[in-house]
C-alpha cells in the first residue's frame, strides 16, 4: 500500500513535465563565462555535438541568452540553388533578396497547391488549405503558414477567416480599436502580437501582464497556462463595453493559443522561405530538384518522390553515372528538346553508396568495389547495365528514370 502511495504521488508531481529533452538543430546559448561551468551538458546523439540538459524554459529563467536559428535546411538549399542558377547563366550573387517579389506565376503555382519541396507549405495540411485561402499577395501567404496550427484550429479561427476572406461573412469589430488590432486578418486574431494588443486595448492589461500572457502562449508550451487570464481578460473586455459572449468567444479563440501559437514576425520570416523556395521550383525546377537533392535529409518527401514530381514538372533526370557523376546531383545538358537543364544523379541519393561496405581492413571500397556493385545501386534491384543502360557505359541503370520506393536515400524531418 505503502509503494502505490508513493508510486501515485510521484506521478503527480510527474503532470506537467517534459515528455522528453529534444535537440534544437539551430539553438544556442551565449554566455559570458564558460558554459560548462554554469549548466550540466553533455554529449548529444550526433558526433561532436553537445545539448544542455535543462528545459529551453529554464534557460529563459535564468536570463541566458538563447537564440533559435530556424529554417537551416532550407536556407542551405537556396544558397545551393543560386549557386546553380549563376553556373546557369543566372545573376551572379543571387540572394533572397533578388528573388523577383509578388510573382504571378509563382502565386499561381501556390494555389494549385503544386508545393512538395517548398518550404512549410508542402505538408499535406498545408495543401488541402492553399486552394482554400487561395494567397495572391505575400501578408496571404504569412497567413497561411499561421493558420494551419493547432492553435488557431483549435481556438476555431480558420473557418471564420475563410468565410471573411471570401466575403460568405462580415467581420464583427464591436470597437475601432479592435479593428485597429485585428484589421488586417478580418477580426480574427492568429497572431501572438494581436492576443497581446487585445489585451492591452481591449482588456486593460499593462505590457508586462500582457507580455505574461505571450509567454503563456509560446510554441510548444504544455496547454492550460492561458486559463488564468480568463477572468481578468474576459472582465476587462465587459467593462469596457464588450458583450460578455463576445468576450468569451475571444477568450477562447486566444486559448487556443496554449496549444501553439505563432508570432506574426515567426510566420513571416517562414513565409519568405515559403515565397522563396516557391518561385525557384516555379522557374527552375532543375536547379530546385537538384538542389533539393543535395540538401537531404529534410522535408515530408524521400528523393524518389522528388525526383518524380520534378519529372513531371518537365525536369529531364538522367541516372547515376560512375563517369558522368559527381557525388551530388549536377546540372548538365538535356538530351531530348525542352526547358532547362537536365538533372545528373550523384551517388549520394543512393542509399547503399551512402553506407559503403568496408572490408577487413576497415577501409571503404575503392572504384572497382563500386563497380561490382552497380548491381546492389541500381533503382529497384535491377542489375547495372553495360553499354545499353542509359547514359553509356558508366551509368549503373536505365530505371533511374522510374526510382523505386526504397532506391533513394530516405529523408528526415526538417
């Protein structure tokens, strides 16, 4: 009896904490002093890698300085793309600064929801909803990557913004400072910015207590944590002339938040990601499929499901070539009539040439190794061919051009 008590009463002092300590890919702390000397860390899953062992929230606690570098995968693919659309005969030092803005096409391609590979936008949620918002500007587009969360869908935000947005429904702004706050997403609040300016401006929070409110609203967060401003929010809206089931209806949207709750700045910094990414598949969809390629692990989509959509995007894929290859994918002329450049294969979209045997000696596998090989690297189990497998002599199989599930590398979360 004893060891069940002990046993329940551990387990609710359990509620609450981390599941489990995830590594952020892009997080760092700085620190006056050394850091070992401040915070226990210790060896992370991958080499030559540390990971503190506290919670980001206990970093934040003691004041350290934490900052999130997001979008890493895909920044590395742009700069890998631009690079290859100046090897193209492109503008020399292209950034996402010359990306061309508020493209028609591009837009175009968005709304048909022709996004795998693009940045955010290419989740299977993410493409139900484009044909449905349908963005022809960029703030359209900041939008879409806020509005498909759990916080929004849960505080019961999306649907009231399509049938704004598509004119079935009128936005309710009781006050203009309410309209002020939440003008521009037509009444309905999806940012953290606009959860705290309603509070300030509606509710009479002071910044800090609205500011509380924010933290409570953070990513990731454990849900709950916004419930303890119902009472001050919701009485602070009624005593400033706000129906009290309009108040709590804009309590509960807010609450949703505590699920996961997106900074407008947060979204449009994905969102210019999201445009980016976008406009070179739009483009140049040889250099993105390439591009892409070389960047993996990242995204929903293995490089087999790369490789097929740019094909049908028009992209000539040619297989991987001991002569013609280079280990990552190459751009190189098209042999049949069409737009662009065609795609080379490296072996690095092999799954085998990525894990080469090594002999007694512990030593990797030399050319000839490879070459007896080609059987194990060519797509779909087919054996490589000789001089009649496509591309010369040198190239393992004619079957690139169908890749097979498993063939290619797979690919990791971003």
């Amino acid at each position: 009896m004893l060891s069940l008590r002990l046993a329940l009463e551990l387990a609710q002092e359990l509620i609450g904490f981390p599941r489990q300590l995830g590594t952020h890919p892009g997080g760092f702390v700085l620190t006056q002093d050394r850091l070992d000397e401040l915070v226990p860390i210790e060896p992370a899953a991958m080499a030559d890698r540390q990971v503190i062992e506290w919670d980001k929230d206990d970093i934040d606690a003691l004041k350290f300085m934490k900052v999130d570098v997001l979008g890493l995968g895909m920044l590395g693919c742009l700069r890998r793309g631009f690079t290859l659309i100046e090897q193209q005969g492109g503008p020399a030092g292209m950034d996402i600064a010359g990306v061309p803005a508020e493209d028609p096409a591009t837009y175009a391609m968005i709304r048909r929801a022709d996004t795998l590979g693009t940045f955010q936008i290419e989740s299977r949620a993410q493409m139900a909803m484009l044909p449905r918002l349908k963005p022809t500007t960029f703030y359209d587009l900041v939008v879409q990557v806020a509005i498909v969360r759990p916080g929004p869908i849960q505080g019961d935000m999306v649907h009231p913004y399509l049938r704004r947005r598509e004119g079935k429904e009128r936005p309710d702004y009781p006050k203009e400072e309410l309209r002020r706050v939440l003008g521009k997403t037509l009444g309905v609040p999806l940012f953290q910015e606009q959860a705290m300016q309603v509070a300030i401006h509606c509710a009479g929070f002071t910044p800090g207590e609205a500011d509380q409110l924010r933290r409570s609203m953070a990513t990731f967060k454990v849900t709950g944590g916004v419930s303890r401003f119902r009472d001050k929010l919701i009485g602070g809206m009624v005593e400033r002339g706000y129906e009290p089931a309009f108040a709590e209806r804009t309590f509960a949207q807010l609450e949703g938040f505590g699920s996961y709750g997106f900074p407008e700045s947060h979204a449009a910094s994905f969102a210019l990601l999201a445009y980016a990414s976008a406009w070179v598949k739009c483009h140049h969809p040889d250099v993105f499929c390439a591009a892409l390629l070389n960047s993996q692990p990242m995204g929903f989509y293995a490089p087999a499901q790369v490789v097929r959509d740019a094909q049908q995007h028009g992209v000539e894929v040619q297989p991987v070539c001991v002569n013609a290859s280079r280990w990552d994918c190459t751009l190189e002329p098209r042999r049949e009539p069409g737009r662009g450049a065609a795609v080379r294969l490296g072996p690095r979209t092999v799954r085998r040439a990525c894990q080469p045997r090594r002999g007694a000696t512990g030593r990797a596998p030399g050319r000839h190794s490879l070459w007896q090989r080609g059987g194990d690297l060519a797509a779909g189990g087919h054996p490589a061919g000789g001089a009649g497998a496509a591309g010369g002599g040198g190239c393992l199989s004619q079957h690139w051009s169908r890749p097979a599930p498993g063939a290619l590398a797979g690919a990791g979360a971003r």
